[in-house]
C-alpha cells in the first residue's frame, strides 16, 4: 500500500492487507494502483526487488482518486513525494489541497490547475490525467523526467481540450507530441529545454489546425532544431516565439505571415541571413537576433521595433532606417565601419545606443537629435573625435568611449547637463578634457589616464579614476 506518512511503497503479504513480505516474497510482488485505490499482486519471478514498472489503467472518474493514483505510481525517492518537496505531505487526507493542485473554487472537486514541475521523475497510470481533464487549464511538466516512452500520458493529453496552458520544457522529449497539437484552447506552450530536432510532425496535418488558431506563445528554446517547417507559418495568433540557442540556420521564406507576432528571441543560432518577408512582421517590437552569423539585414524600417539586439554577429553595415519607435539597438561586436546620419535620424525615441567593439571611425552629426538618448557605448572602436552637435543630447547620462584614439573632445560636451558618468581611458593620444565639463553638475565618476589628471578643475580631478573603468563594461545592454 502507499504510506503516504513515510512516502513509500509497502509490499502487501499474499492472503493479507498488510504486514511485511519476505524476502523471497518480495521479489515476486508488482504493484499496480487501480481506480479505487486499491492494490493487486502479480507474481514475476523475474523481478528485482519491488519497484513500479508498470501500471493497470486507472479507470476511475474521480480527481482525487487519479491524484493519489500518480502519487502511488510516483517512484518514492522522487521528490514530488519526498518531504522536501511535499505534495503528498502527511496529514493531507485531501488530495486536492496537495501542493501544485489549484481546484475550481472553494468547495469544488475539478482541478483546474496542476503543478508537478521539478518533480525529477512522475508516473502517470493511463487514465489518470483523463480523469482531471474536463475542468484542466493549466499542466505544469516541466523537469519531470517525461521521454519518449511515456506514450499513455502522451496520448491521454489529447482529452485536455480545455487546457489553455502546458509546460513540457526540461525533460527529454525527442519531438514535440501530436496530441499537443490537437488541443483546441491551448495558447502557451513551453517546450524548450528538449532534445527536440525538428517540430514538423506536430505542426503538418489536420490535427494541427487547433494549435494553429489558437496558439499565443511558443516556447523551443534550448532544444537541437536546425530549422522551422514550413508548416510553422500557419501559427498565425503568435505573439511570442522563443527560439532561441538552438541549431537554427536559416528561417521559413513565409515567415512574414506571423503578422501577430510581437516578441521574437533567435538569439544564438546560427542563422546568416533572414528572410525579406520578416518585414510583413507587422506587429514585431522586440527582436533579439545576438550571438548568429548576420552578414546583412532586409528592410525593417516599416515594423514598430522597440528593443532590437543585434550584438555578436558579422554585420559590416547597418541600413538607413530601423523605424521611429526604436528606444534600444544594440550591435556591439560586429564589423561596423560607419553609423549612417539617416539611420541616427531615423530613431529619434532612442535611449540606449550600444555600438562598442567595431571599427567606426567617426559618429554623424545626426546624433545631436537623439534627446532622450540616456546611454551611449562607443568603447572599442576608431574615434578620434565626436561631432559638437553632441551637446544637444541633453538627456545622456553614461558615456563611453574606452579604447579609442581621441585627440580631443568638443567643448560642446559640457551642453549634456544630465551627463552622471564619463570613461575615456586607454586613449593614449588624448592630452586634455574640456573645461566646459565644469557645468555637468552631475557628473559623479570620471575615467580617465592619469595623466589627464593634472589638467583637470579641482572639482573634476576629486571625481577622476584611473585604471580601466570602460574598458570591459559590468551591464552591457540587452545581452
């Protein structure tokens, strides 16, 4: 029987309900939880000492009895028994006050939400997930242990068509199940975190037309896919696509159907290039396309992207626009030579510019226009000056420019009255710093060489510190 007090499982003696087995005995027992919570024996010869390794369907209908079927069938070492983890802690006679089990309201017997993440490994007699499926809206699996031979719990998922949110991720599922496919209310899916390869089968076929019109958010991330199929351009309700850290090299040409997409994360990959139709993404406004191959960009300036990541790629030039609404670019550590005017002009809503560790050699005069521009990062490239026009980002705070060859800089720089910090150390040709930034009354940390020191108002100097402070920034943005 299973001591819910202790978290085991009790050999039952042949012709008793209880006691303690013999030896001998015990290895002919198997164990199987049935409807009524009752156990049978099956004698197996063959079997090492007692242990789950099968189960007789659970063929009950009520929720609590399908609850104390999985925690039954639950190894007892798992730690969704164990008492760390406590769901099926001592003194819970109720199963549906069992942590992770969130019922339909005071006094209801339907589970509308169930939680088994973490659980290391769960085992669902077949039947039993049938059993809470009618009220079901949200199933949590995540690091449960769940493979591919876990087919009853795959197959029983396809009777939860009311389940509106399900978490596989972190187990080690080899493709994503059909049956999700098929669950007509389901709007978020995380699956990421599997040694998935591809998601075709779960998205091609009549079954899929569910997924297709009702899917929100898609989460596959961390998984093995080397591409999306084609089929993946159905998924026309999406508003969240997590991809990212995958195998990925190029993207479905249909890709621009995704027309409700809103939040798109490619971020480590290994894609070369994006299709053109990435621009009929009409609603897309955050893009992280960091840490892939990126030679070139198609036109994204008719899509209202707030926060686009472009950081560790191999991008010699960017294009003229990137639309108004843009507030965050990054594209640090690439091959970038020149920043054009036009494209500067073209976000004037910016307030984070990160452009470190390329190869510009100067920055257009255009970025005098940028007013709510709060962080500049210009570290790392071919400097040798700025453009005066930078006094009229009035709203700069944090400016970088570590290792590059400065001669000097504008005396205009004084004009940027919200400027709180100042790197531009390792510019060994740099001799002086203007007296203008005497009027940054917020200024509160200077770096620079020691031997611009001496130069410096007694005010400047007391907030002047040497020694590398730009020279590999703490909280480079968007990575």
């Amino acid at each position: 029987m299973y001591d819910r007090a202790h978290h085991r499982h009790t050999p039952v003696a042949p012709g008793g309900r209880g006691g303690r087995a013999s030896p001998e005995t015990e290895r002919l027992l198997f164990l199987f939880p049935t409807h009524a919570g009752s156990l049978q024996s099956l004698s197996q010869p063959d079997l090492l000492p007692l242990s789950i390794l099968a189960f007789q369907p659970f063929t009950g209908t009520s929720p609590a009895a399908a609850l104390r079927a999985i925690a039954a069938a639950t190894p007892a070492d798992s730690p969704l028994v164990g008492p760390e983890w406590g769901w099926a802690a001592e003194g819970d006679d109720d199963p549906l006050a069992w942590r992770g089990v969130s019922r339909g309201g005071a006094g209801s017997s339907a589970v509308v939400d169930l939680s088994l993440a973490d659980a290391a490994a769960v085992a669902f007699p077949p039947g039993a997930l049938v059993a809470l499926a009618p009220a079901l809206t949200s199933l949590r699996l995540s690091c449960c242990g769940l493979a591919a031979d876990s087919p009853a719990l795959m197959a029983d998922l396809a009777a939860c068509t009311g389940l509106a949110s399900l978490a596989l991720d972190g187990n080690a599922l080899p493709a994503l199940p059909s049956s999700v496919a098929a669950l007509p209310a389901l709007a978020s899916l995380y699956a990421g975190l599997n040694p998935m390869k591809s998601l075709g089968c779960a998205l091609e076929g009549g079954a899929a037309l569910a997924l297709t019109s009702s899917l929100h958010t898609l989460d596959v991330a961390g998984c093995q896919l080397s591409s999306l199929p084609d089929a993946f351009t159905r998924l026309g309700r999406l508003t969240c696509l997590l991809a990212n850290n995958n195998a990925l090299r190029t993207l479905p040409a249909g890709f621009g159907a995704l027309t409700a997409l809103q939040r798109l994360s490619l971020h480590c990959n290994e894609l070369t290039e994006l299709p053109d139709s990435i621009a009929e993404c009409s609603s897309l406004a955050f893009a992280t396309l960091n840490c892939n191959a990126l030679a070139t960009l198609p036109d994204l300036s008719g899509l209202p992207l707030a926060r686009l990541s472009l950081h560790f790629n191999a991008l010699t030039a960017l294009p003229a626009s990137l639309g108004s609404s843009l507030e965050a670019l990054s594209a640090f550590n690439n091959a970038l030579t020149e920043l054009p005017g036009a494209l500067v002009a073209s976000f004037p809503a910016i307030v984070r510019l990160s452009l470190y560790n390329n190869g510009l050699a100067s920055i257009p005069p255009e970025v005098g226009r940028l007013t709510a521009l709060v962080e500049l990062w210009l570290s790392d490239n071919r400097l040798a000056t700025l453009p005066p026009e930078i006094g009229g980002c009035t709203a700069l705070q944090r400016l970088w420019l570590t290792g590059n060859v400065l001669t000097s800089l504008p005396d205009e720089l004084g004009g940027c009255g919200a400027l709180q910090e100042l790197y531009v150390d390792r510019n060994p040709t740099l001799s002086t710093l203007p007296s203008s930034l005497s009027a940054c009354t917020r200024l509160r940390h200077l770096f620079c060489d020691p031997g611009l020191v001496a130069g410096l108002s007694p005010e400047l100097a007391a907030l002047a510190k040497s020694g590398g402070g730009g020279a590999a920034p703490a909280a480079a943005p968007d990575k």
